[in-house]
C-alpha cells in the first residue's frame, strides 16, 4: 500500500510540475504578445534625420547657423545606391553605408558595417522614425551615448539603434511619438579613421540587443578586429541574419523627411539679430556724431565684394604660418592615391603644438591647414573627395574638428583645447593614410 501511495504522490506532483511549466510558457508567450500589441502598429516611418547643414556650412555647429545654410537631407530613393554613388555629394550625406567598408564607404557588397552612418554637424536634431518605447537610453561602449526604440511597423517587432549621439532627450521606458526629437548629433564612442566625425550611426534590428558585438556570436570572424571584420565583410551573413538595410527598410515604407520648424525659426532668429546689429550700428552712429561733433552723419563705409581675384592669399590672422609652426610630412610610405593627391596639392601643417613639448592646459593653441594647387599656384577652395583626418590618442585633448574636408580660401582651422595632464599625441590622416603625428606632454 506505502508504495501505491508513493507511486501516486510522485505522480501527482510530476502533473504538477507539467501544470507549473505549462502556465510558466503561457504568460511567457502572453507577456510577449502583450508586449508587442502594447506598442501602436505604425503603418508609416519617418527618417531620423530631417535638416541638415549644407556642406559648405560644416565647420560649425547647429546653434551657430542661419536658415541660408540648412537644407532637407537628400534622400537615396528607392535605396540605389549605384544610382547616387558618382555624385560626391552624397558621400557627405550618408558617409559609409549599411554592409559596406571604411575604406569606400559606398560598397555594401563588400564590407560588414552594421549600420548607416549620417554625417552632418554638431548638434543637428534626430527624430525617432516610428512611435515606439525606448528600451535603452543611456552610454554604452562602442556606441557612446545611444538610444534605443522598439517599434511595431506593420505588424512587425523592431528595434532602431541611433548612436554617437551629443546629448538625449529621453529615457528608458518612455513611450515616443513618432518624429519626436530624442537626441543631437554628436561623436561620443568610438569611431573610426576617416569617418571620425559628428554623425549619426542608425540601424534598424530584428532582436533588441542593439549592439555590435551580439551577432558576432554566430560568426566565425568573432574575434577579429572591428575594422577587419568592416573593411573585410567577415561576418556579412550574420549581419544581414540579424540586421536590416536602414536605408531601404525606410525606403520601402515610403518614409518622409519630419516636417519641422527649424528653417522658419531660425529665420526669425537671424530677422532679430539684423534688427539687433541695425539698432547698434545706429547707436554707432549716434555716438560717433556726439565725439566728433559733427552735424552731418558720417555713415559706416560698405565693404564692396568685388569679383575673387585670380589667386586668393591665405589670411593668417593668429600669425602661426611661419617656417616654425611648420608640421613635417610623412610622405614616403603612401599608397598611389595619398601620392596622386599630393601631385595635385601643396598641403601644409601648422600649429604652435611643437613636436614633444611641454604644454600648460591653460593655453590655447590651434591648427592651420593650407591648401594649394600645383597646377595653377591658386588656394584650393572647396570639398575635398579624401578628407583630412585628426585622431587623439586619449581624451586629455580636445578638437574643435576630428575631420576636414572643406577648405574656405585654401584654409582650415582646428581649434585645440588641451584639458588634462597627460603625455598624448594626434594623429594626422589623409583618409587611413597617415601623414603626420604630433606629439607632446601636457602639464
């Protein structure tokens, strides 16, 4: 009899542990469901990103520019990217595509780049692209300061990924709307060689680890470096596994550009800073007749722009290009591209950051590059194709501009600001290539 009892109290307790783990599965799939139908089915996207600066107005930032240097972000449409890639400028709008290389940037059948990178400047607003709840809001290693949102479209379970970014505006748990602002471009996390710059790294996820390292798992390229498994295309099938193309994900949902404000706003700002210098420059006047006591008003004389001369001469206001500012190149080592562009180009370095000095953190110090064509002796002006690129070696130093690419009458100034003591050093690239290094010790 003991063991007939026993036998059915085993029993009993074996249908137990089937009832526990049965209802277990059942809220696990309920809370699931539940998690997704919480989130609104977006039947429509919008792109992160909506106003940019104009490239000529890169070297700023967002807060210091007009209407007259904001446009809307060109849109690859339809995601050919064969279609756009000979215009040069959308290699500043979109700087290294989904899949693609570092070395290209526009070669998403070759690399393993686990995202889109949206170039522009610091500062300039990004949108959440459906209505959704951030899940992750906060610095993480690799991206910096990111957001992350989880998203119905369609029916469908997604996770957007906006990286680098300066500063956030929202946080975990919190539901968004969509085309809500939530962060501004930045360069916060690690970025890379010649795309090192403020921009925004988007992706759009099947699962919400979000981050760059979770589908390595499955790769059997895990464990090489970042930039090979990019510039290599090691792990491409992992990628597209557990990623989708950020640029034609939006484009096939026939994503618009935010309707924003900032245009109309700015305008009215730049209308009350004319009124502002108007009144001062009456105030001028007035005072200027007072001193001199003069009754006739003796107005301002107007600068006239005349037609650019044939040869611009580089203005040297800080007084640093001299022979002694003078950065050496090294120039011996380059690949038939660094070499062609210097066959074009006379490029010159300077900056009061003499090589292996003692520096105190209280100075300010800067550096000019110029640049001039061989072929007619004029200063270059304009956008450069391979861009100039500055890499610190810690984060005691701090640079106004990680990248050049425009040079306004064959001049480009990177402020430098040297905050911590520390032995430190920048690097100083034409694309990878590099061309020059300067070192020092700050006290």
């Amino acid at each position: 009899m003991h063991h007939i009892y026993h036998h059915i109290g085993h029993n009993i307790i074996h249908l137990w542990e089937m009832i526990v783990a049965m209802l277990v599965g059942v809220f696990f799939i309920l809370g699931t469901y539940a998690s997704h139908t919480l989130l609104p089915n977006n039947t429509s996207l919008v792109y992160p990103i909506s106003d940019i600066a104009k490239l000529e107005c890169r070297p700023w930032v967002w807060n210091e520019i007009d209407s007259s240097c904001i446009m809307k972000l060109p849109r690859i449409k339809n995601a050919n990217y064969k279609k756009y890639t000979q215009d040069e400028k959308f290699h500043f709008y979109y700087s290294v595509l989904w899949r693609a290389t570092y070395k290209d940037g526009w070669d998403p059948d070759k690399g393993g780049h686990a995202g889109v990178d949206i170039p522009n400047i610091l500062g300039t607003p990004i949108y959440s692209v459906a209505a959704g709840k951030v899940y992750y809001a906060w610095w993480q290693n690799g991206y910096g300061n990111v957001v992350k949102i989880k998203f119905m479209y369609q029916g469908k379970p997604y996770y957007a990924v906006y990286a680098h970014t300066n500063k956030i505006f929202v946080k975990k748990g919190q539901v968004v709307h969509q085309g809500q602002k939530i962060a501004e471009v930045g360069n916060t996390g690690m970025t890379f060689w010649w795309w090192w710059g403020y921009h925004l790294h988007f992706e759009i996820n099947r699962e919400k680890n979000g981050r760059l390292e979770y589908y390595l798992t499955w790769c059997p390229d895990k464990h090489a470096s970042n930039m090979k498994i990019v510039n290599q295309g090691l792990c491409r099938k992992e990628i597209g596994e557990h990623q989708l193309d950020p640029i034609k994900f939006l484009e096939d949902a026939h994503a618009q550009l935010v309707e924003t404000t900032v245009i109309a706003d700015k305008n009215i700002k730049a209308e009350e800073r004319q009124a502002e210098e108007k009144q001062e420059e009456k105030q001028e006047r007035t005072t200027a007749k007072v001193e001199q006591g003069k009754v006739e008003e003796k107005l301002p004389e107007e600068k006239t722009h005349a037609s650019a001369p044939e040869k611009i001469v580089i203005t040297d206001e800080s007084g640093l290009i001299t022979t002694g500012n003078l950065v050496t190149l090294e120039l011996d080592h380059l690949s038939d591209l660094g070499k062609h562009f210097f066959s074009q180009y006379d490029l010159k370095i300077y900056t009061s950051l003499l090589q292996d000095a003692i520096l105190d953190t209280d100075h300010q110090h800067k550096i000019i590059l110029t640049l001039v064509k061989k072929s007619d002796k004029e200063v270059y002006q304009g956008l450069l194709k391979t861009p100039i690129n500055l890499i610190t070696s810690n984060n005691k130093v701090m640079l106004s501009y990680h990248q050049i690419s425009l040079f306004q009458e064959g001049k480009a100034t990177i402020d430098v600001d040297l905050n911590k003591k520390w032995k430190t050093a920048i690097l100083i690239n034409l694309g990878d290539e590099k061309i020059a290094v300067l070192k020092y010790t700050i006290n």
